[in-house]
C-alpha cells in the first residue's frame, strides 16, 4: 500500500525522541510545512544521497513553529513509523 506523504530530503538520519531543529528557507519546503500544520499532517524525511534519495525513511509530527520573514524554524520529532522500499511511500510534489 502506499501513502502520499510529502517529503523532505535531508542528509540525516531522524531518531526517536530527538527534537530535529530545522531551519526551513526554500519555498516549496516552507509551504509544505504550513501544508501539514493546516491539514495536522504528518511528512516523511527520507535520506538524501548523491543521484536522488534512498529507500529508507520515516514519518516526522511537526511540534514548534517560528515564522521568520526569510526562513520557518521549525522543530520535528519522529513520529514513530518507519518505510523502507520504494512501495512504503510516494512522493507528492509541493506545489
């Protein structure tokens, strides 16, 4: 079964009950976070590496939000789900 998610890639490896700081200035990233705050959504954080992303990743609950007017800090815990395999979740484009 797959689960649209959005999808943020990041060089990183998200792990339980460790807040992940995140300093959100691209747009489409930016939109996508108020996307999920709206809508209580979670996203998925996938591993990025050299020519795309990897199979693995996991689900991330947004927790604290601070709007700047050049970039969104914003704060994200696991939200307890793993995926792994490319069927585990597809990518929904930010637009």
């Amino acid at each position: 079964m797959s689960v649209l998610l959005p999808l943020f890639p990041l060089d990183l490896v998200l792990l339980p009950g460790v807040p992940l700081p995140l300093h959100i200035f691209e747009p489409r990233y930016k939109e996508m976070i108020t996307q999920c705050l709206d809508r209580n959504e979670v996203f998925g954080i996938v591993r990025a590496k050299d020519g795309g992303m990897a199979q693995v990743g996991c689900t991330a609950e947004i927790v604290t939000v601070t709007k700047k007017s050049h970039a969104t800090i914003a704060s994200a815990w696991f939200s307890g789900r793993n995926a792994t395999g490319n069927r585990s979740w597809s990518w929904r484009p930010n637009k």
